[in-house]
C-alpha cells in the first residue's frame, strides 16, 4: 500500500513541476479552478476569473491539446488523471 502512496506522491510532484515549467500564467490560473472529479462549465470559469468567453475558451483548448484537462459531453472540463 505504502509503494501506491509513494508512486502516487511521485506522480503528483512530476506533473506539478511539469505543469509549472510549461504552462502561462494564464492558463495555470483558468487550470487551477479545474478539479478532477467535479466538471466545471467554460461559463463558470469566466464568471469566476472575470474574463469574456472567448479568452476562457481559447485558454481550454490550450489546456485541452496539452493533455492537461478533458472535456466531459454536456458536463464541462475536469483534469485530466
């Protein structure tokens, strides 16, 4: 079990240093609103960052085609694990 722990720790370090070095400002702030297990919708994300849908949408798709989150069908975006 302590070798899961261990391996899972690693993992989250790695994609933490991963996700520092080669994301923007920008898309680390829209990123960070995002859970793993809880879809949040584009128009949530500009209500909360007070910014227009298209900046929210662009920055999404960044995230999205860097694999760092995933659209859920009708649910919004969750990242991806």
């Amino acid at each position: 079990m302590s070798l899961g722990i261990t391996y899972k720790e690693e993992e989250k370090e790695k994609f933490q240093t991963k996700t520092a070095e080669h994301i923007s400002a920008e898309e680390k702030e829209v990123y960070d609103l995002i859970e793993a297990d809880t879809p949040v919708q584009a128009e949530a994300l500009c209500r909360k960052l007070h910014k227009e849908i298209q900046e929210v949408q662009y920055i999404l798709s960044l995230l999205e085609l860097s694999g760092y989150i995933v659209k859920v069908p009708q649910a919004g975006y969750i990242r991806e694990s």
